[in-house]
C-alpha cells in the first residue's frame, strides 16, 4: 500500500538541467557580466579567479562551483517575535511559501475599484490586513508611499510594515544609501535583526548580464549585518531576455549564478535565495504581461535552484487584471497552484493588479483564498489500512450511508468551520430572487477584513511614533 499521494510537477530532468547549467557557465565564461562598482569590481579580483576587460567580468566554472558549495542549503526565516516561521531550502519539505507586495504606486479601492496614490495609511492597513489572512506567510514592501518625503519613504515604508505585522517582511530600499538607514531604524526599534532574522532585503541585478552599482551596495550592506539576502532578477523574453524559453533559462541563471559568486566572495557562507520573475514584453502596452510561459519558466527556475541546493524565491502572480476580476483569478490559479505543485521555494508578491502598479485588498483576499485551494489540493490523501477502513466498509455494506459512521464523525470534528467569501446557493434558492453577485460578495468580505486590519494599527501607533521621533531626531 503507498501512503501520502501528492500530486506534484516536474519539469526538466537531469540532461536538461546539466544542459542548462553549462550553458550558463558558458555565458559567465565567454560573454560575461558587466560590473558596475569599484568596489565589486575589487572584490571580484581579489578572488583571482576572474578575467576582466574593463567593467566586464568573465566568471570561471571553478569559481562558480565554489559559490554553489559554500551557500547554506537551509535559510530559517523567522517572525517577529523570534519564533521560527518556515525554513526555505533543503528543509522546507513540499511547502510554498507566499507574500503580499510589491512597491505598488497606486491602492485600489476595494468598492469600487477606484485608484488613488499610495499613502501611508494604506500601507498600515494592507500590512495589517497580510497579518490577518492565514494563506500569506511575509509581507513584502507593498507600496511607495506618496505621503512622504522621497529620501525619507523607504525609511517609513519599513517601519509601517515592521509596526503592523508580527510576520516575516521582506524590504525592498529605493535607494541603496538608504538599505543602513533602514537597518539602524530597525535595530533602534527592535533590537539584534541578525540572530533570529526576520526582515529579508529583496534585491535585483539589470538584465540582460549587469550587475548594477545599487545592487551590489545593498548586497554589501545586508551582508556586513549578517542577514538573508533575496537576489532575483527579472526579465522580458523577447525584450531583455532571448524570446526562446532555452535562451532565457540559460540567460537568467547565469545572473543568478553572478549574483551567488559575488555574495560568497563578499563572506563565504552567505544565506541567500535565488529566483527569478520571468515576463513576456507586449508590444502593444510597451510593457510586461505574464504569461503561461512565464510561470513554466519560474518552475524550471525553482528546479535549478533545487539542483544546486540553494533556497529559491519565485514569480508570485503580479498580475494583469484590472482588479480582483477574472483577468486576475487566471494569473493566481495558475502562479498558486502550480507554485504548490513545483518546487517553488516562496513567492514573496501577491496583490498587484496591472503588472504590480496598483494594490488591491480583494485580489490579496481572492488569493489567500486560491492558495488554500491550490495547498489543500497538493495535499493528496493516504492510502493505509486506517483510511480505506476496510472493517467499516463490511459493516455499512449494501446500500448503507456513511453519514453517522464513526470514521465520518471524527473527521467532521477536525474539520475547521471558518467564515467564507462566498455562500452556498442551490438552485431553488436562486429563483425567485436576484442573483447574487461574487464579486460583491469578494468585496464585502474583503471590506470586513480590512476594518479589521484598520482597527489593529491603532494598537501599533506606539511603535510608529517611536520610529517616526528617531527619523526626525536621525535623518
């Protein structure tokens, strides 16, 4: 008998995985990336294992095998409080770990679907609201602020996450001269961040092959405090990465092995998470847009990662709807599910509607409700003595029911009975009343939940005012 049927995906198998690999030496060897600081161009040559030509660095298989071996396979991520949330890496089982996000410009309204600037206000409550739903594990910098002052808003940004959220939060800084401000706000409020790390800095090198100046100072700064560090790279094949599939795999995971050699040589042993979140580029909008390709080439992303043992970060559905519409429920069906079916490590972004320009509540709600589903379907079943209950079949025998049985009634009571988005509606009920709306329905559950989320920042203004005197007293 087999226990603990899962369904689950696999994409690529050994060849293909070899067969990428060495493309991608290939590339680090022979094209190489361009390296855009002093300081990285130093600390690459100090290894004595590159070649350069200016700002091109070209990276040797050796070195590139070295980084793989001296990365941590195993990342605890912890919550606020020091408790320990999830363990991304070798340890991390089948689980699939997501979040809402990211740097949003504009909130949408959860009525009416209206869209107004970001502001303060509504990260508090959308952070909130992340804290409250039981399917999103991190907060992800949601929004940019328009409320604030631009050299002050990664600064506040971080500490209105940190104020009204007890979970994970993963900072994405603007600016990299900022990353040490938000790192001394943070240690002022909370205390050590390194011992039982909670905040994951998120950062991305340019593609196509740039290692950006911004990038590697926020990759040194995360490093010198001894934090996780997220390095994801994003790309529009067609656009900035080759339109084939092939030619961007090899592209992005060359980055992502530039971007793991240069932390390893900035302090051998680095925790780091590697991924990527692949995009078409439409030529009609000018712009990116998700596509079924997108989310096969995220899972063979997540299946090299797996291949190198390095805990992986993934796409997470920023999607192309108009709100939480059915333009967006085909984006999250099919980024959550397979996400859970693949070996997707997180998905650190949930909520964004119009390519990750506008927040909106309900999306993050209709998502939370789409992973539950997609979790409770890679849940499979057992096959044991204990469940097909062979004794209670012979018992019920011929035309029986099994509503009263004791097997039935046990698990009824295990069975958590939880408030829906949508009611139960037969047929019978339908006539003879206007049918009900599930969008509307979406809304006024999702408008409940963010009174709810609204009402617990006030309980956390303490923590926000004592952020706000050290900016005004420090910065």
């Amino acid at each position: 008998m087999t226990k603990n049927i899962t369904p689950r995906l696999q994409l690529l198998n050994e060849e293909q995985i070899n067969n990428i690999h060495e493309y991608s030496l290939k590339i680090l060897e022979h094209t190489g990336i361009r390296v855009e600081s002093k300081t990285a161009l130093g600390i690459f040559e100090k290894s004595g294992q590159i070649r350069r030509d200016g700002e091109i660095v070209y990276i040797n298989r050796e070195l590139v095998n070295q980084a793989i071996s001296s990365a941590p396979e195993n990342i605890e991520i912890h919550a606020k409080s020091g408790k320990l949330a999830f363990h991304l890496g070798n340890k991390q089982g089948d689980n699939t770990y997501f979040g809402i996000g990211v740097t949003n410009t504009y909130f949408q309204d959860i009525e009416t679907n209206g869209i107004v600037p970001f502001t303060r206000k509504h990260m508090r409550a959308s952070t909130a609201l992340g804290d409250i739903l039981e399917h999103i594990d991190m907060i992800s910098t949601i929004g940019i602020p328009s409320d604030v002052e631009v050299q002050k808003l990664d600064l506040f940004a971080s500490l209105d996450m940190y104020a009204n959220s007890t979970k994970p939060i993963v900072l994405l800084i603007s600016e990299s001269n900022n990353i040490n401000r938000v790192f001394d706000l943070l240690s002022h409020i909370h205390g050590d961040l390194a011992s039982k790390p909670f905040c994951i800095p998120y950062v991305n090198p340019i593609t196509p092959l740039v290692l950006n100046k911004a990038t590697s100072d926020k990759m040194e700064a995360t490093i010198d405090r001894n934090l996780p560090l997220m390095y994801s790279n994003y790309s529009m094949y067609g656009g900035t990465s080759p339109i084939t599939e092939g030619g961007s795999l090899a592209l992005m995971n060359a980055e992502l092995l530039a971007g793991l050699v240069y932390s390893q040589l900035i302090k051998e042993g680095t925790p780091i998470i590697l991924g990527s979140l692949p995009a078409a580029f439409n030529m009609q909008t000018m712009g990116s847009q998700y596509t079924p390709t997108t989310y096969t080439l995220n899972l063979a992303c997540a299946e090299m990662m797996h291949h190198y043992k390095i805990p992986h970060c993934g796409t997470s559905g920023s999607n192309n709807g108009w709100g939480p519409d059915i333009l967006a429920s085909a984006d999250l069906w099919q980024n959550h599910l397979t996400s859970c079916l693949g070996k997707i490590g997180c998905a650190p972004f949930i909520g964004g509607n119009f390519d990750s320009l506008a927040f909106s509540p309900s999306t993050v709600v209709l998502a939370n409700h789409i992973i539950g589903q997609a979790k409770e379907f890679c849940r499979g079943f057992s096959i044991d003595e204990n469940t097909v209950n062979l004794e209670e079949i012979h018992r019920v025998s011929h035309g029986g029911n099994y509503f009263t049985s004791p097997q039935t009634l046990s698990s009824m009571s295990k069975i958590k009975r939880k408030a829906t988005i949508w009611p139960s509606f037969n047929i019978d009920s339908w006539f003879g009343s206007d049918p009900p709306n599930a969008e509307k329905h979406l809304r006024d559950f999702t408008k409940s939940l963010y009174e709810e989320a609204e009402s617990t920042t006030q309980e956390n203004i303490d923590v926000v005012m004592r952020g706000e005197e050290y900016i005004a007293k420090n910065f």
